[in-house]
C-alpha cells in the first residue's frame, strides 16, 4: 500500500503496527492507542513491514527491559528502511518514553514522536499529526507527571485472545519501595469509579470473555486514594467505608455468566479479612491471588521499604489460605538486593520451602538510576545474583514437580487456550504453567479434565466428554 505523507491530505487508509513490551499493564495502553488510532480513521497490521505508522509500546522497569526496548526501537528504524518506506513514521512510548524522553529525543533522532501514558488516549490524533509533519526531529509530546486514567468509554482494540481480558482498574502507585521507580514514571495512584469499571466488564462478558484479569501496580489499594479525597490528607483511610477492591468484587459477583475474575498485582499491606471474605463469597473470583513479595527478611524489608513485616506476611497467607479453600499463591521474589547475605538468601530459601507457594518467580536485582537502592552501599556482584537465582528456582521446581504430580486423577476445571493447551484457575496467562490436553478442545471454552500426570511444572491432563 502507498500512502503520501506531508501537508497534503492521506489519498489511503494509513495503517498502524504496534510493538508493546513489558507488562500486562502496558499491553492495555496498547490496546487503547490502538482504538485511538482506529478511531481517528487508521487501519491496524499485525505486519511491521506494512505500517505507515509503527508504534514501540515501551518498558523502562529494569535493564534488561530497556535494553530491549531500545533494541525494538532501532529495528522499527531499520526495517523502514530495508522496506524502502522512508515515508513511515516511528513512534515511541509508554514506560521508557514517559521517562527518558528528553535524553532519548536528542539520542535518537530516527524516532519521529516520543509520547508519555497521558497522551494514549489521543494516539489517533497524534499519529495523524506524526504523518502529515515534515520529519525535522523527534516531536517530544510527554508531559512531566501523568494523571491519566482509562475510563469504560475509552476505545480500546484488544490483542489479547476472544477470551481473555485485562480490566486496568487504577494507574499509578504510592508505594516508597527503595528499589522501584515505577511511582516516578506512572504518579501517584489514582483509581477508577466502581461503575466505570463494573460496565467494562459487563460488556467484556456480553462479547463472550471468559478470564478477567484484573490490574492495577496494586490492586489491593483500588479505591483508597478516593476516599482519602473524601476524608482528608490527615484521616485515617478505612476501606469499609469508601470505594474498595471488596465493593468491587461484590458489584462484579451480580454480573450473570460464567467467567473469571483473576486478581493481579496485589500488594501484603493492604489485604484484610474482608477482602479474603469478599473473595470467598464470590464465585466468580478464580482461586488465585498474586502478591510479589519480593522477600521476607525483615532486614531485606526494611531495606527495601516493603511497608510489611515478616510476621504480618506469614500470619496474612494463613488467613488467606484458611479462609480461601483452595487458593493458589503466587508471589515473586528479588535476589541480590543491596545488603543480602547469605544469611538473609537461606532465610528466603527456607521460607519458600516451608511456605510452598502454588507458583513462585524470582527476580535477579537490578540497580535502577534514581531508586534509592541504586545509592546503597554493598552491590552484589552479578555472579552471585545468578547463583543465587538459580539456588531459588531449582527449590521452586522441586516443590512445583510435587505439587503438580499430587494432581494425579483429580478432574479440574480448565479454560482452553489453544486445542491442545489450557490453563487452571491457578494459572494467569503469560506467566503460569499449562495444562497439555491429550486430544483437541474448543478454545475459548470452559471444559472438564482429568490429570493424568506432569512435566515439572506443566500437568496432562485427559478432556472429558
């Protein structure tokens, strides 16, 4: 397809290809420059090579991240130029935009617009505008401090399978955690309305999903900001008597059908037995909860700012799992952080251990300019960060091989992904394990299967009927 760039008005369709990296949270912003673009009049390629304009969905979490993302950045310039369309525009944004913008714009002149987490919404607008501006330098479009929050009238286009959805219910975090810069790249949390939230999903569900996947950079805090608002910078915040995960969960438990409700990103300092209640009352909230950890001793806490003690963590996941039958835990962790001995990593191991998380990640640190733990003293060198990552996930798969094989001969309930691959309610997508059926199922359909066995952390199991 050709397309004419400049003052003069497009003679075709331009069409939109997006790159998006990182989290589940940056794949919404995804989807809601996408339906921006749509929108304002563009078509949408899954083809790089074919789009007019070519977005780089950003992550700036960890270096490895941004180094991947400046890798996709200088592809997209590249691949304009082995496809002979010097015409085609490079845009960039999310996490790593909304950061380094300034330094990458005078870096990076082959990029031609640079745009920040506020500006997602009017992606269309701005494409059109990346197109018909003669390149002369990157366009920098990022505000300093983000305030933006999606809304249920926001267009979206998903990329995420017919399925399965993500629902953003709050943008930003409030949390001083000494190795994270994500409150500085995403501000202060702000929260969505209950009903804002409830008619998304109302309508995800009328259009036949079947998981949603609820997220947030911690969803255990939805709500609260609203009601300090209400109450003052000076009141005390009390969940109960403002807009909170738990009213939420219980709107969501009037809405008829059958799917999932998947909780992500929640945070040990703002659970409390009413959300456990709330989750147990409702059916359709899956028997899974994420909650990074991230470590457990408490000089490791402490260090890391976590808000949390270990004895408020370990009496917390027992009264999640005694008032949760059947929950499945899962919680990530960061090995070689500034300070951490061996001493401080053999009490991590013991807790994993004897905790036996349903699934467990683990994270090598990664020193972060402008978090407070990049100025700290004692750096662990990268050689014992990976062995100690190594130590950590091969205990994890021990207890992973066992807890997967006790499955034997149970019949589970199971969504189907692909003919051949499902997932447990214990198993968010991306991240968790699988389940192998031994012959094709509907996917998208929720079906009944029998285990038959493992593979480490994957199980096999036989579909019924």
């Amino acid at each position: 397809m050709k397309t004419t760039s400049g003052p003069q008005a497009l003679m075709t369709r331009p069409r939109v290809g997006m790159i998006s990296l990182g989290c589940a949270k940056n794949l919404v912003d995804a989807e809601i420059m996408l339906g921006s673009a749509k929108a304002e009049g563009f078509d949408i390629t899954a083809d790089p090579a074919e789009a007019d304009v070519l977005v780089v969905n950003t992550c700036g979490f960890i270096d490895s991240a941004k180094q991947e993302s400046i890798d996709a950045i200088l592809d997209a310039h590249r691949q304009r130029g082995e496809g002979n369309r010097p015409d085609a525009r490079v845009v960039v944004s999310g996490c790593l935009s909304q950061r380094f913008s300034s330094d990458l714009s005078s870096e990076m002149p082959e990029v031609d617009a640079f745009i920040g987490l506020d500006q997602v919404a009017e992606a269309g607008v701005i494409f059109r505008r990346v197109l018909e501006r003669q390149p002369a330098g990157p366009l920098n479009l990022v505000t300093a401090k983000s305030r933006y929050i999606p809304d249920f009238a926001t267009p979206r286009f998903r990329l995420t399978p017919n399925h399965s959805a993500y629902v953003k219910i709050a943008e930003g975090c409030n949390h001083p955690c000494s190795f994270c810069v994500i409150p500085q790249m995403r501000g202060r949390h702000r929260s969505r309305q209950i009903d804002s939230v409830v008619r998304e999903i109302r309508a995800l569900v009328a259009e036949g999903v079947k998981e949603i996947n609820l997220i947030s950079q911690d969803t255990t805090y939805y709500g609260m900001d609203l009601w300090e608002q209400k109450a003052g910078p000076r009141q005390p915040v009390d969940p109960a008597r403002g807009t909170s995960l738990i009213h939420l969960l219980d709107e969501i438990g009037q809405i008829g059908g059958d799917f999932w409700v998947r909780l992500l990103y929640t945070h040990p300092a703002h659970w409390s037995d009413d959300l456990i209640a709330a989750i147990a009352r409702n059916p359709h909230v899956a028997r899974y909860v994420d909650m990074p950890l991230q470590h457990i001793h408490p000089e490791m806490l402490k260090l890391m700012r976590r808000e949390t003690s270990r004895e408020h963590i370990e009496e917390l996941i027992g009264r999640i799992r005694a008032g949760i039958p059947g929950i499945g835990l899962r919680t990530t962790f960061i090995v070689g952080f500034p300070g951490e001995t061996e001493e401080h990593f053999e009490s991590l191991l013991e807790f994993i251990d004897t905790t036996r998380f349903e699934r467990l990640g683990v994270f090598n640190y990664s020193q972060e300019d402008g978090s407070r733990a990049a100025k700290m003293d004692n750096q662990v060198p990268t050689r014992v960060k990976n062995r100690r990552h190594r130590e950590a996930m091969k205990l994890q798969q021990r207890i992973a091989k066992e807890m997967a094989d006790s499955q034997t001969g149970h019949t589970l309930k199971v969504l189907v992904e692909s003919p051949n691959i499902a997932r447990t309610e214990h198993d968010a997508p991306e991240v968790d394990c699988r389940v192998i059926l031994t012959r094709p199922a509907t996917p998208g359909a929720f079906i009944q299967a029998v285990v038959l066995g493992s593979q480490v952390y994957d199980i096999v199991a036989e579909p019924i009927g």
